[in-house]
C-alpha cells in the first residue's frame, strides 16, 4: 500500500470565506498516483473546516447567514471564550461544518456524487492555514 501526504495553504483576506478546493485536491490524487483508495483531507486549525457541497454562490451565501445566525460574530462579549481571542463564532462555526471529509478513489479520481465538490472553510481568517491531503491505496 502507498501513502501520500501534502499540505495546502490558505491566506484569506476577509475573516470568512468558502474555497473550493476540489482542483488542488484533485492535483494531489493525480501527483499520488494512487488508483483506488481513500483520501482524507482536514483543516489542521481549529477555526476552518474543509466540507463538500455544491458550488453554487447563493448556497454559499445561505451558508454564511445560517451559520450567522447560529453562531452570531457579535457581540464578542455574548462568549466565555472571547477574553484574549474574539473568535468564539468561529470555533462554534467550525464545529457546525466538520473538520475532514473523506472520498474514495477509483481508477484515479475522485469518486463523487453528482454536483460533489470540496471546500474550505474559513471563519477566523486573514493569516495562513494549512489543510492536509492524506491518500492511502495502491
């Protein structure tokens, strides 16, 4: 069995924000050279998620106002954890979207469902965060 591992790096100029990520993804499975097998790819900050969906502009915008909604940016003083930090939403915002997903790999690609695409997740940007690529498979 072969293993690969890479990490992406993002800098987002606004404090959210959805990448779709799917082609660095896909760049990974191809520099792999894997065929069949299983790929994880996770935020490594505890403050983005990576997550697939559709890519479609308005989902994404209904992402932003559900998740505000759920978790509100402010009032900073409405979180315990908001002393040192202000990024209390963020942590909540995360933990609603999920940390990794996980694709299968068949016959060199991305095994996805119809509209399937990957995405980070960014909720306490402007500075770099890392995701990791992980494949195994042969």
């Amino acid at each position: 069995m072969k293993s690969y591992r890479k990490v992406l790096t993002f800098h987002t100029p606004t404090r959210r924000a959805f990448i779709n990520i799917t082609p660095q993804v896909e760049a990974c499975v191809s520099e792999s050279g894997i065929k069949e097998g299983l790929l994880l790819c996770n935020s490594m900050h505890i403050t983005s998620s990576v997550f697939i969906n559709d890519d479609e502009t308005g989902l994404h915008k209904d992402f932003e106002i559900f998740l505000e909604k759920l978790a509100p940016e402010k009032p900073y003083s409405q979180y315990y954890h908001n002393g040192y930090e202000d990024n209390a939403d963020a942590h909540l915002k995360r933990t609603i979207m999920g940390r990794e997903v996980v694709v299968a790999i068949t016959n060199g690609k991305l095994d996805f469902g119809p509209w399937e695409q990957i995405f980070y997740g960014e909720f306490d940007g402007k500075r770099d965060k890392r995701v990791l690529v992980k494949i195994i498979g042969e």
